[in-house]
C-alpha cells in the first residue's frame, strides 16, 4: 500500500467514524436504542483502526484493537486514560446490548455513551490531522 493509499484509508475511517455520531442520534430519538449502543461503539472502533492504519496496524479483532489503542496511546500519555476506558465501556455496553438483551441502555446513559463518544472521535480525528503519516 503507498502512503497516498493508506492516507486516503485513514482518511475514510474517519469520516466513517463522524457519520456513526449522526447515525446514533437519529437511533436515539427514534428510540432505537439497541441501534444506537451498536453505533456507539463502532464509531470508537473506526476511529481506533484509523489510527492503526496510520501507524501501521491493522486488525479486525476488537480486542485486539482495543488493546493496542491502549498500549500505543493511553499508556505512552498520548490520550488521556479515560480514552482506555470510554472505549473498554462502549465495547462493553455493545456486547451486553447484543447478546444479553435485556441490559439494553437507557436514554440518559445513551446520551452519556455519545458524550463520549462525540470526545473520542473528535480527538482522535484532531490526533492524526496534526501527526500526518
């Protein structure tokens, strides 16, 4: 892959990533709630294989992923660590949401999940326009 192929790679996770916040707060008030939890955490995902992409590292392995985020980023003080765990929590909340369907999130903790998510993705869009590859 040259450089212009990665970067342009980087460049559409992200903009993957930020059109995942729209989607979200359509699920939200349209009370799609297990739609939105989904959306939550994968516009965190996107935005972490953004930046694998960037240094190199790829993997469609969430945990995978997860866990070189943290390496790489929180615990180098790239990001601080409450990146490690809005991540960890948007991963979890997703899997709950799937596979145990009664612990779907409320809308007040939907709106915090978005909170969040809305810091992530800006961040870290913020992180790689000012650290081109």
């Amino acid at each position: 892959m040259t450089p212009d192929e990665r970067n342009h790679l980087v460049t559409l996770r992200i903009q993957q990533a930020a059109a995942t916040i729209i989607e979200v707060e359509h699920c939200i008030a349209h009370g799609l709630f297990p739609a939105a939890t989904n959306r939550i955490y994968y516009g965190m995902f996107y935005a972490m294989l953004a930046l694998g992409l960037l240094m190199g590292f790829e993997t469609s392995k969430h945990q995978q992923m997860i866990g070189w985020f943290n390496k790489q980023f929180i615990h180098t003080g790239i990001f601080p660590k409450q990146f490690g765990r809005m991540a960890k929590d948007a991963f979890e909340v997703r899997m709950d949401s799937d596979y145990k369907v009664k612990l779907t999130p409320t809308k007040e903790q939907l709106d915090a999940l978005l909170a969040d998510m809305k810091l992530f993705i800006g961040t870290i869009k913020v992180w790689i326009e000012e650290n081109p590859a």
